[in-house]
C-alpha cells in the first residue's frame, strides 16, 4: 500500500515569492516584527529583527500588500504581480504618527529586470494568448525567438523536437514512450505559458533544450461563465479549410475556501495540416475536458485536484497512396491525467509539496473502418489479421503500374499502445538565512508500457510484436538560491537513475550540476550567465520495439529498427550568456548568446550476427549549436510589441533518430561516414514581430509577422545517392497574420468578437523539396518500343481501359509512354512542399461575470 501511495507524488508547485523589507522612512532604519498582509487572503508575515519579511506559497497573480505597526500609518502598495518561480521585491518606508491617519496607498511598477532569472525565460500571458491566431497550447511558442518550427515539429535551439519537455501546471505530459504529448488542451484553460529555452533548475529533468509549462486558470472566488466559437466555415471557399473550435467553461466558487473550474473544447477540421489546397484522407476531430477543484481550508493549507481528458484522431495523406488512400493509416489518440496537491505551509519560510498524479495514454494506428464517425465517435480499426500485402497495380487514373505506387493491398501495420506513468516527488522551499533559499525534492517514477504491432513484412510472412514493461526512474535534487545585494546566483545538481526492466541489462545512473549566476549592473541593467549538463533517457520505443523478437527468424527480409537496451541517456552541455535592460522608458531590450555541445544522440545503424543483419538503435550521433538571440520590446499608449532577431547555426551527424533507417532504401548496405552537417531544421536568420495597435472604439489590430531562411536539404546524387548532406537551402520563408478584435460590455455580460486572417498577403513559399520518384528526362518515348527492354520492364502486360486513350482496344507504345510518364509526374508531392494560402476565421467571446 505505502509503494502505491509513494507512485502517486510528484512536485506541484504553482507559485512564487513575495520577500521585503520594512523601514523607518525618516531613519532609514530597519522596523522589525511589523505585519505583512496580503489583502484578500489569509496570507502574510512578520517582519524579523532585521526588518525583513518572507512569504513563500503565493498563488501567481496582482495583488495588494499591507503593511502596518503601532506607531505608524498603514502602508498599501498596490498591484504587487507575483509569477511562477519568481521573488517579487518589496520595500516600505513607514511614516511615524501619533494619531490615527487613513492608510497611504502607492503603485507597485514591475521591474524592467528580475535578477533571479539566471536563464533565458519567456512568458506568455493570458492577454497576450487571447489573441493570437492559435488555439492549441503546443503551437502557442512558435512566435518565439528561440524556435524553429518545420511543419509540424517544434525545434528549440537547434535540439531534435524530442529534445522539448511540455507539462501542464510542473506536470509532464509527455509519453516516454514515443515522445508525443499525452495530453491536447486548448488556450481557453491556460493562465500563461512559461517557456524556458535555456539552463533550467535542477528540478527539471528528461529535456535538453527547452521546457514548456502550461500554468492552467485559478479557481474564481466569482462565478464567471465563458463560451468562445471560431470557425471558417462561412468563409469562401478558397479561405477555407473547414476548421471549427468550440470552448466553453465555468467558474464555480462554493464557498471561499472551495471553489472550483471547469471546461471544456472541441475542434473539427477538414485537413489538419494544410498546404495549398484541402488533400483528401486528412480530416480530423478532436475534444478535451479539463477540471480543477481547490479546498484552502486554512491559510497554512492547500489541496488541489484536478484532471485532463482528451481524445485526437486524424487520417493521414501519401501521394504514394493517393490512388488508394481508403486503405491507409489513420491514427487514434486517448490520454487522460489526474492530479491531487497537498501543499503545505507551516510559516511563511517553509512549504512544502506533496502530489498524486496519474498519466495514461494509448494511441492506435492502422486502417480504419470506411465509415461516418461522428465529432465524439472513435475510430474502429480494420482487424488486423485481414490486413494486405500493399502492391502496385493498373488500378489508377493512368492505367499504368510502378513498384512503389499502391493501388492494392493495405497500409501494413498496425499497432495498438499503451503507457501508464505514475511519479513520486516530496519537495520542499526553505528560505533557511537572509541570503539562502534551499530546494530539495526526490522524484520517482513507475511506468507500465504495453505493446502491440503486427506488420506485413512482405506478401507472405507477417510478424508480431508484444510486450509488457515496467521501468522505473528516480531522481534526487538539491539547488540553493542566493540572494545578495545586486547578486542572484543558483547552484544546484541532480542525479538520476534509470532502469530499464530487461534482465541482464545493469541500472543506469548519472549526475548533472548546474550553475547560474545573474548581476545587476544598475537597476535597469542585467547580466546573467549559466552552465549546466542536461540529460534525457532514449524513448522506450528505442529499447522495447521489435527487441523480443531477437533472434530473427530466416525468412524476415523486412522489419522495422530493432530495439536496443543497451541505450544510454542522451546528454546536452550547454553555455548562455545574457544582456537585458531598459533602453528608455517605453523601450528595454535583451541579448543572449548559447552554445551547445550535444553527445550520444541515438541513431540507427546496420547490425550484424552471423549471417543475419538488421537496423538497430545506437549512441552514435553528436550535434552542436550556437546562436544569438536580440528581443526588443516596446510599449505606448497607441501600440505595443516586440521584434525578435535570432542567427543560429545547429550541425549534427544526424537530424533525427531515424535517418539513417530511411536513408538505407536508396542504398541497403550504405552507411554514412560520422561527419557534421548543417541539420535538417537548422535556420541561419529568423525574424519574428508582434504588436498591437490601439484604435477607437475599444478596437484593436493585432499583428505577427515572420521571416526566415528556408531549411537545408540535400539534393539527389548520382543514381540516387547522397553525396554531401543539406548542401542547398529552401526559399526564404515569410507570413504575416493578422487579428481585429472589438470589444463590447454590456452590463456583465462581455463580448470580444475577432477576425483572423492567416497568411495576410497569401505567399505560398516551399518548405520542402519534391521530385517524382523517376526523374522525367529520364522516362524516353523510344523505351517504349515493343523491342525495348525497358519497355518490357515498365509494360504492365495487363491491359487497363484508363490507359486506353482512343478506346480502341490496343495498348499502343506511345498511349503506354504517355500514361506511365504521367504516372510518375503525379508523384511528385509539389502539393505539400508549400505553405498554406490565405485563411480566414470569425470568432466570438461571451463573458458573464
């Protein structure tokens, strides 16, 4: 029972620091034992004898503190703003009196600067997320400098896209198993987005290059109601891609101290990634439900619950199939989360965390039942056993065959995945001297994976892949946090252990210091820098797939990379220095330059035993980055915005761990000499802007503009073989969207209705390079000759009515050169190497309060 419960904590704390000092405003001298209030709360301090106060625990939000002392006025500071993991720094200067005066009450400003961020930190506010042109919170980072976005992978400083972990409220929601995000919530339930790109604090582990935090909405002590539409449907066509989104939620406060938040969303759309025009085979239809209860039954105590429901499903497009799209893959997602936090404060100095948390998810792939499914319906999946070999045949427009088109047969896998991730953390905040906050915590993980693949390795022989894991993970972490004058600095290390629940295989453990430091220069001027080892266990499926199946039975001439448990973790050293400060009053800047040093990123590579060789995973790849990244923000009564500059350079033996595996169809027994080049979503020059301009009549116009070099790529060699990798570069990317809002209050009902037109200017750019599977000048009229080898080879001996042009009965040469050449020029996936045209949305808010 006690291994049960300890499965069930991890760290959950959503929340800051607000510390200060008291003081005599004539003597300058310290007030000790004074009261420290938190106006609408039960939360406050006494100041010590030194005249400083400490309240660890508060809730994110503006707030009002109260100060007061016999013998003094009462001092208000009003619209005290508290962030996640952040210290807010107060000073009151109390006037003495004699008599009883009403309370003086001044403005808190939000410094320009907050010395105790030792690391580049991005936020994204709630304001601020109401506007864009995006509704699901993966995609709601892309504006910022730090990412690279290469279709629908998020790349974060020139790391793999697996490299990113996302978490809702300092809870993952990533599945260790194939590295997608469990978990698919929309803008409406986030407070803000806390991006962090570059060193982190000990407590974060399994990422390398960045952490995305989902802080979800605070329970209301009011009841608010909130229903938000958004579609394209009653656009013209041409700006249509049959897109909805629906939200709705609530806030319920029972009481003061029991108060509650609900919501919930759904989104329909006719091509989920879309290019120039709507492909067929690419619907897709999704829900979400969320929910948090908290019960403050004291000052001193705090529990929380909440939970996440969300179900995706989509069909996929390949032109290799687009002649038989009905039998290709579609793909079915379900993941839940539930999560209980006890929090504990026993004086302002100390709190403490305990949580129980649950993260399942199972994901589903195959062909799927050719039937209506209706928003809330799931998939049903053909049953496996009847799945096809998929073959070539006449069975197209062209009447005409080639090997790799498939116009028979069955997409040839299916699979069936489970994971279910329970973690244990106890942490606990001490501010334990003046100049010293200590963080400790312990971290551990039990997961269950469950597996089921069958794949068609060829016409006859199938294979199945079952099994059944339970890996464990613990951490332990220790970080002080120094205060002193103008110096912040956070030294801390984590160590982790990792097993892999295979016998024979040796538990794996590893240690990771980081350091970081930040000055203030003036009061308006910062410097910071860090250094800190990063590390990232392999995905499970990189151990477990296919591994049981060793060895290999003789007649297996295909099958996907094996797993290996030999894997280690991978391992990121990385270097930033930073530069912030206010130019004036309405303009302050940043800079950061980083650099990278990435080591045993995992790869794939032929193996072979004997007489037998397959693909396996290794440690055999390496990568290194560097860049600098220049933000300026600004801000006044009529606009406001910023313009991000980021110049990069990521190289790398490998972009992804798959890479050599698919490179091997041009060339079986090829592998690639270990040599950098520039990766796959390296982007040299990257510009971003984003304003807001304020116009009459509570009317504004928002913008977002982007701009960028196009991504490397590597052209085909001779007789279809690479010579040197990402030698050329696509166009040059650019977009502008744009968003007109209006507001309107009507008693307490509120209305927010926007317009939303992506892709301003309607530039199509490439954003990959498309050939046909034969290049054309190669495919020759006098091959076709009934005394051509070649046309022996192409001639499908079978004859086809489409081929017939003239409908005579006769397949002639030149109707089969005709018809064969235009097979392959369909190929050519011209369609999805370019960036959608124009799009426009109507949404409306209605708020009651």
């Amino acid at each position: 029972m006690l291994n049960l419960l300890l499965s069930f904590i991890i760290i959950n704390s959503i929340s800051g620091k607000i510390q200060g000092v008291v003081i005599d405003e004539t003597t300058r001298q310290p007030i000790p034992y004074a009261d420290v209030i938190i106006a609408g709360t039960e939360i406050g301090a006494a100041t010590d004898e030194n005249g400083y106060f400490y309240i660890l625990n508060v809730p994110p939000g503006a707030y009002t503190v109260e100060v007061s002392y016999i013998g003094y006025q009462t001092k208000r500071m009003s619209n005290v703003f508290v962030e996640i993991d952040r210290t807010t720094r107060l000073e009151f200067a109390l006037m003495q009196t004699t008599i009883d005066i009403a309370p003086i009450t001044v403005t808190s400003e939000m410094p320009v600067v907050k010395k105790d961020m030792v690391g580049t930190t991005y936020i994204v506010r709630s304001e601020e997320l109401a506007t864009l042109p995006i509704d699901y919170t993966m995609d709601l980072v892309t504006f910022q400098p730090a990412v690279a976005r290469m279709d629908t992978a998020i790349h974060v400083r020139g790391g793999r896209a697996t490299e990113v972990q996302y978490m809702i409220d300092n809870v993952s929601i990533i599945d260790p198993q194939t590295g997608d995000p469990a978990i698919s919530v929309s803008k409406g339930i986030i407070d803000e987005i806390i991006f962090l790109p570059g060193g982190f604090d000990a407590e974060y582990g399994r990422a390398m290059s960045g952490i995305i935090n989902l802080i979800t909405a605070y329970p209301s002590g009011h009841i608010q109601l909130k229903g938000y539409g958004k579609t394209e449907r009653i656009m013209p066509f041409y700006y249509d891609f049959g897109y909805e989104n629906y939200q709705t939620s609530v806030h319920l406060p029972v009481s003061n101290r029991f108060k509650g938040f609900l919501s919930f969303d759904m989104m329909h759309t006719d091509d989920w990634n879309p290019k120039l025009y709507i492909l067929p085979h690419k619907l897709r239809d999704d829900y979400s439900l969320y929910g948090k209860w908290l019960f403050a039954p004291s000052g001193k105590l705090k529990l929380t619950v909440s939970g996440a429901q969300s179900r995706s499903q989509f069909d996929r497009y390949n032109t290799l199939w687009m002649f038989h799209l009905d039998n290709y893959r579609s793909d079915m997602r379900e993941g839940n989360l539930q999560v209980v936090n006890v929090n504990y404060l026993p004086n302002t100095r100390y709190l403490f965390n305990a949580t129980l948390s649950r993260l399942f998810t199972e994901k589903t792939f195959g062909v799927r039942e050719d039937e209506d499914y209706g928003p809330f319906e799931n998939f049903g999946f053909r049953d496996y056993r009847t799945l096809r070999w998929p073959y070539s045949s006449v069975r197209n427009p062209f009447g005409m065959s080639y090997w790799q088109i498939k116009c028979e047969g069955d997409y040839p896998e299916y699979q069936n995945k489970t994971s279910l991730v329970m973690k244990a953390n106890i942490n606990s905040v001490m501010q334990i001297h003046k100049y010293h906050e200590a963080k400790f915590g312990f971290e551990y993980t039990k997961q269950e994976f469950k597996n089921f693949t069958y794949f068609i390795s060829d016409s006859i022989h199938q294979i199945s892949d079952d099994y059944e894991h339970q890996p464990t993970e613990y951490a332990i972490y220790l970080q002080d946090n120094i205060d002193y004058g103008g110096l912040y600095a956070k030294l801390g290390c984590r160590y982790d252990h990792f097993f892999w629940d295979i016998e024979g295989i040796e538990p794996i453990t590893i240690i990771t210091p980081r350091i970081g430091f930040s000055f203030l220069v003036t009061e308006k001027f910062l410097f910071r820098t860090n250094i800190g080892r990063y590390v990232q266990p392999p995905l499970y499926d990189y151990i477990y797939s296919y591994y049981s199946l060793l060895p290999l039975p003789s007649y297996i001439v295909d099958i996907p990379p094996i797993g290996n448990p030999l894997l280690v973790p991978e391992k990121t050293r990385s270097v930033e220095i930073g530069l912030q400060g206010e130019i004036n009053k309405d303009l302050n800047a940043t800079l950061n330059a980083f650099y990278k040093d990435v080591t045993d990123l995992i790869g794939t590579r032929l193996q072979s035993i004997g007489s037998q060789s397959y693909i396996s995973y290794f440690n055999v790849e390496n990568a290194n980055v560097k860049g600098i990244e220049a933000i300026l923000n600004f801000t006044n009564p009529l606009f406001a915005g910023k313009v991000s500059y980021t110049l990069s350079w990521a190289k790398g033996t490998s972009s992804y761990a798959l890479e050599v595996y698919e490179r091997r169809f041009i060339d079986p027994e090829f592998t690639p000499p270990a040599r950098e080049y520039y990766l796959d979503f390296d982007q040299r020059h990257r510009f971003f802007v984003q304003g807001v301009v304020n116009l009459p009549l509570q009317t504004y116009f928002h913008l977002f503009g982007y701009f960028g070099d196009g991504f490397p790529y590597t052209p085909p060699g001779p007789e279809g073989k690479y010579e040197e990798r990402n030698i050329i570069r696509l166009p040059f990317q650019k977009q502008i969207d744009c968003v007109i809002s209006k507001s309107l209050k009507i008693g307490n009902i509120s209305l927010d209705a926007s317009f939303e037109i992506i892709n301003l200017l309607d530039v199509r750019y490439e954003i990959a390079e498309h050939y046909p599977l034969i290049p054309l000048s190669t495919i020759r009229k006098e091959d076709f000759e009934p005394d051509s080898l070649a046309y022996v080879d192409l001639n499908n001996r079978y004859y086809a009515p489409s081929a017939d042009d003239n409908h005579d009965g006769i397949l002639t040469p030149a109707e089969e050169y005709i018809n064969f050449r235009g097979l392959i020029e369909a190929t050519d996936d011209w369609v999805n190497a370019y960036t959608a045209p124009r799009r426009a949305r109507i949404g409306i808010t209605m708020r009651f309060q």
